[in-house]
C-alpha cells in the first residue's frame, strides 16, 4: 500500500514544487511517511500520510482516493485536509484546521503533527540558509505564522504530549522554538 501512496500522490503532485524551492513537491510527502514510519505507524496511517496533501492541492477527489486506498485511508486524508483555498481565507483555514484537531482521531493527529514538523523543519533550513526571506513565499507574515505553528504547538503538546507520540511532539516544539526565537 505504500509504494502504491508514492506513485498516486507522484502523479498527482508531478510538475508541483516546495514554495519557494526548486524541491519537487513529492519530497514533504516522503518526509512525512518517514517520520510516521520511524514512529512505528501502520501502514494505511502512513499511506495517509502519503496522500495527505492530495485533496487539498491537487485536482484528486476523495472517491478517487477511497477507490485506490479504501475508506480508512480516505477518511484519514479528509480529515487531515484545509477546505478549498479558492473559497476560504488563510486564518478561516487555519482557524478549521485547530478546531477540527482539537477532537481528531490519533491517527490524524499523528498525520497532522508529521506534516507540520516537516514544515517547521524546512522553515528552519531555508531560513538559516536565506534569512528571513523565507517568510516572502507565504500567504501571511512571520507573525501570522508564529501564531499557527505556536497554537498547534500547544494543541499536540495537550493531545499527544504524554504518549507514544510525544518524542515527536517534544521534536515539534524544539523546531517552533528555534525558528521563532527572536
């Protein structure tokens, strides 16, 4: 199921690049499968994963995904995905995203978190690398942004603080707390 992940969220991401990057987009996809294997996560949590970005940056619909992966991995997808960017503002979508985590299931929560600390990571590399230019590729300012990644700081470290995800939430924390520092 994996390898079959890597080549549907391949196309569907083929020609998409990281903001701001020459990265081909499939690279964050990767990273989040690793940090979920690494974790010891099943592999339907994985091939979620995957496919995490899917619904909400390219043109798949959720019944092509449920058709490939079947509706565990499909509804995992959902609920880690932003309503359409074309119809809500940035803070609207921020705004579902820490509503709908705040009872999401662990699994997508734990989706949700590989996400995210590979975001704070690459935020964190290219601003080491190009200073705070890296803030010019995002919708919203460093500030706007330090308030999304400080409150779902606060949000996993609540939710995943204290079990098996909590080396990754204490991972998460150290990255907000680096990037954002000044």
């Amino acid at each position: 199921m994996i390898f079959e992940a890597i080549a549907f969220a391949t196309r569907a991401h083929s020609g998409d690049y990281r903001k701001g990057t020459r990265l081909p987009y499939i690279i964050h996809p990767l990273h989040v499968a690793k940090i979920l294997i690494e974790s010891e996560c099943p592999e339907h949590v994985v091939a979620a994963g995957i496919l995490h970005d899917t619904l909400e940056d390219t043109r798949v619909t959720f019944a092509e995904i449920e058709a490939a992966f079947g509706s565990e991995v499909a509804g995992l997808v959902g609920a880690v995905s932003e309503p359409n960017k074309s119809d809500h503002t940035w803070e609207n979508r921020k705004a579902h995203t820490m509503k709908h985590l705040r009872t999401a299931s662990f699994e997508a929560l734990l989706i949700s978190l590989a996400d995210k600390l590979d975001n704070i990571r690459a935020i964190r590399e290219d601003r080491d690398r190009i200073g705070d230019e890296v803030w010019k590729r995002f919708r919203r300012p460093r500030e706007k942004q330090k308030w999304y990644y400080e409150a779902l700081a606060e949000l996993f470290s609540t939710r995943l603080g204290n079990g098996k995800a909590a080396a990754l939430v204490n991972a998460y924390n150290r990255e907000v707390t680096l990037v954002f520092r000044q």
